[in-house]
C-alpha cells in the first residue's frame, strides 16, 4: 500500500502549488486589464467632469477636482443665450453617417460575397487592391475632389459627403465582410440555388441571417468613421451641410476660455457612437471573433 500511497501524495503536493501560481496569475493578469481599462478610460472621464466645470476654473493650472459644477458648457454648445444651435450639424452627421452606412453595406455585401462564397479568379489581388486605396493620405485627394465637388455644384450638400464616405469606407467595408462570409458554409449556398433561390434572395434570406454579428461589427465601423470624419467636411461644407465635428471646432477661437465648452461639445457628439456602440456590443464581439476560432 505504501507503494502505491507514495506517488499519489507525490503528484497532489505538486498540483497544489501550480494552482496556486495559477490563480496569483491570473490574479495578476486581471489586475493588469483593469488597470489598463482604468488607464483608457480615464481621459474620457477627465473630460466629463471639465465639461461641468466654469471655464475658470477649467483653465486652472493644475486642475482643480473640488470646483463648484455648473452647466454652462452644455448651455453654450446648445445656443443658450444666443448662441448658434447645433442641431442642424448633428442632423448633417447623423444624415451622412446613417446614408454612407447602409449605402455601403448594400456595395459591399455582394462584392464580399463575391470574393468569399463565390470567389472570382486572383480574389486576394483584388482584396490587397481594395485595401491599397485606404493607403492613400486623405490629404492628398482633398484638392480633386474639392475641384470635382466645385465644378459640379456639389459643395455644401451632405450628399456629397454621403457619397464620399461610401467610396472611404467600401474598401474597408468590403475587408472586413468578406472574411466573415467565408464562415458561412458553401452547402447552404448550393441548397438555396437547387431550391431555386436567385442571387438576392440567397444574400437576403440565406447568407444575411448568418453573417449578421459581422454585417453589424461592419455597420459600427463604418458609421464610427464617416461620424468622426472632419477633413473633407470641414473643405466641402459651410453653413447647410456644416456636421457636428466642424461645429465642435467652431468653439474653439483664438481669444478667451473654451476648454469647457469643448469638453461639453466633445461629449455630446460623442454619445451617438457610445449609444451605438453600447446597444450593438453583443454583435460587435461576435462579428470581430468571427473565424478566429477554426
């Protein structure tokens, strides 16, 4: 008994220290991922408690984090007291966002198909070509497309920039979506066809069901892009397609205080894409770890 005792006491004296080393490392490693989320989050926090801050005291050097509160911020950016509204730029955003989303999705759903469950001759040239054009600096096709947009009529339309975010976000778009339809099995495809389904019912019934989680990761994507973008717009807009990131510069002046009403500006133009990002997060996982796992 004893020779078979031995070895038992052995092994289980040798478990319990890699279990113990096990739970300090993990211990450690979930320390270090909320430090690091604590590290990230922190400069959106620093904004919120500024934005209810007086421009005083804003402006203080160092920061004060006991300063009396106040809405002042909010009330500037919202024209309080005179002011100029924002809500006509957040119309343009939303406008131009939303359009520029759904038109890319319905270009890029059956190109992906195309390259994915239906792949073309050469597909990874044409997926590394698609991907060479977001190489392109942004700044070095400002001045055609300003000229196009001028000789056209085009300038301050927010179609004009519904369109010109589609062509900034196809490539991406068209990326993205076509890794994530490659994990929709070929068979189901073949059964629709023998069924007798055309192309747009197999996109619509058969492959869109499937690939939601990463249509929708898409569709945050590309709204968080054309929602952010300010260059172009800043160039081909004034006063009746101006979006909300030019109207947030807008605040910004060369003379007196406007770090408050800044960071009240900034975080009102940002809660569009935190929504966004909040009611589409389960999608949004499930899109972006799509095919990491074989």
């Amino acid at each position: 008994m004893a020779a078979v005792t031995t070895p038992v006491t052995t092994t289980v004296a040798t478990t319990a220290p890699r279990r113990t080393r096990g739970r300090l490392r993990g211990a450690a490693l979930g320390f270090a991922a909320w430090l690091a989320g604590l590290l990230f989050v922190l400069p959106l926090l620093w904004m919120v408690l500024t934005s209810f801050h007086s421009e005083a005291d804003a402006a203080t050097n160092p920061p004060s984090l006991t300063a009396s509160l106040t809405l002042d911020g909010y009330r500037a950016f919202f024209g309080v007291g005179g002011g100029a509204s924002p809500w006509p730029s957040l119309i343009n955003s939303t406008t131009a966002a939303v359009a520029s989303t759904l038109l890319t999705l319905c270009l890029a759903l059956p190109a992906a198909y195309a390259l994915s469950i239906r792949p073309v001759r050469k597909w990874t040239d044409v997926l590394f070509f698609f991907l060479s054009t977001k190489m392109l600096p942004a700044v070095a096709g400002l001045l055609p497309v300003y000229l196009f947009a001028k000789n056209a009529g085009l300038l301050d339309n927010v179609w004009t920039l519904v369109v010109l975010y589609t062509a900034m976000n196809l490539p991406i778009a068209v990326w993205m979506m076509q890794s994530f339809l490659s994990e929709v099995p070929a068979a189901i495809v073949e059964a629709a066809q023998i069924d007798g389904a055309r192309l747009p019912t197999i996109l619509w019934r058969v492959v869109t069901p499937i690939a939601l989680p990463g249509i929708a990761a898409t569709a945050l994507i590309c709204f968080i892009f054309s929602w952010n973008e300010l260059l172009f717009a800043r160039v081909l807009t004034g006063v009746v397609a101006e979006t909300a990131p030019v109207f947030l510069t807008g605040f910004i002046t060369s003379q007196g205080l406007f770090l408050a009403k800044v960071c009240a500006a900034s975080l009102v133009i940002s809660l569009p894409v935190l929504a966004a990002g909040f009611a589409a997060q389960d999608k949004l996982v499930q899109g972006l770890s799509l095919g990491a796992v074989k």
